[in-house]
C-alpha cells in the first residue's frame, strides 16, 4: 500500500510557496523495479510530466506543478507490480496517457471491462498479455468484447488491427469462436 503526505517548500521568489509530495513505498524490492535501472523510469516520468523525483529509501520525494499526477503514474505502476507485473517503458507511457480514469469511454459498473479491474483491461494470447493504452483503446475493446460486429475507424498506427486481433486469438483459445477470418476490404482501382 502506498503511502501520501504533503510537505510544504520554502517560497521562492519566481513561483511563491509550494508543497512537496512524499510518497512511501512499503516493499523495497518492488520500488526498485518502480524506479528501474539507473531511475530510468523515474527520468521517464520526469521528462514526460516535468516533475521532479528525488529517492531516499523507500521514498519518493515529487517536485513540480503535476506532482499529483506524477503520484497518480506511480502509485498505479506500483500496484502494477504488487500484481506481479513488470513495468517496461511502454506500461510507463500508459500510465501517464490513461490516468486510472474511465471517465468519458461508456464504461459503466458491471460492465466487461469491470471484471479486470477499474483501470486495466487485459487481453491474454498464448505469448503475451495485450493491454489497451488509452481511453479509446480502452472503449474499443471493450466494444469488441460486448458486440458481435464492431466497426474501428481512425488513423494508421492507432492499435486498432492489433487489438482486434489480439481479441479474436483471445476468443479463439477460450472457445468463444471456432476460428479467425482475416479479410481485406475490397478496393477499386
């Protein structure tokens, strides 16, 4: 479990008076795979959310304007590896794209997506575990898991083949289909 407080900062003389979040970590060998080798993913969220991090311990100090949010990041991808995941640079940027909120994707209580938990949807394949990284991946997915035909329509590179796919092999190896037909639309030339 994570532990919060605020601690007040001298003023200074351009911003005027802030307050520090110190963030406690119980489990040492999990902060460790929070901050990863040489803090890289500290400095990742550091840069990303222009924060600062300072580490004693089993506490994280947060300096900065989005010192809240940066909490929010690290509280999410401790519980990550409470659960006994890693944390790789993509689970990083995830995390700071989806901000544990469902708000604004149709998600309501009782719904597939609450079955894996408030802020992560799983897909299992057999090799890997597929995760949607924002709110639209989000929605999406779950609209591929609640309706027969779902239609994904956006610009190149935004996962969508990826996550209909990875839903079709999840369907296929839990006996929800009996096979995946792969088509490519009809052009005209």
């Amino acid at each position: 479990m994570l532990a919060l407080s605020t601690l007040s900062a001298p003023a200074t003389s351009s911003s005027g008076p802030s307050a520090d979040l110190q963030l406690s970590f119980p489990d040492n060998r999990l902060l460790i795979d929070l901050c990863g080798e040489f803090d890289r993913n500290l400095t990742q969220i550091e840069s990303t959310l222009s924060v600062q991090i300072i580490r004693r311990g089993n506490q994280l100090a947060v300096h900065g304007e989005a010192r809240e949010r940066a909490a929010e990041v690290l509280g999410s991808l401790y519980a990550r590896l409470e659960a006994g995941k890693s944390v790789e640079a993509e689970d990083i940027e995830g995390a700071i794209r989806m901000r544990g909120s469902v708000e604004g994707t149709g998600v309501r209580a009782g719904d597939q997506i609450e079955m894996f938990g408030a802020s992560s949807l799983e897909i299992g394949t057999r090799k890997k575990t597929v995760e949607p990284r924002t709110d639209a991946q989000k929605a999406y997915v779950q609209n591929l898991l609640k309706n027969e035909l779902a239609f994904g329509i956006g610009p190149a590179g935004t996962g969508k083949t990826y996550l209909a796919v990875a839903v079709a092999v999840n369907r296929l190896i839990n006996g929800h289909v009996d096979k995946i037909i792969l088509s490519r639309p009809a052009l005209r030339r």
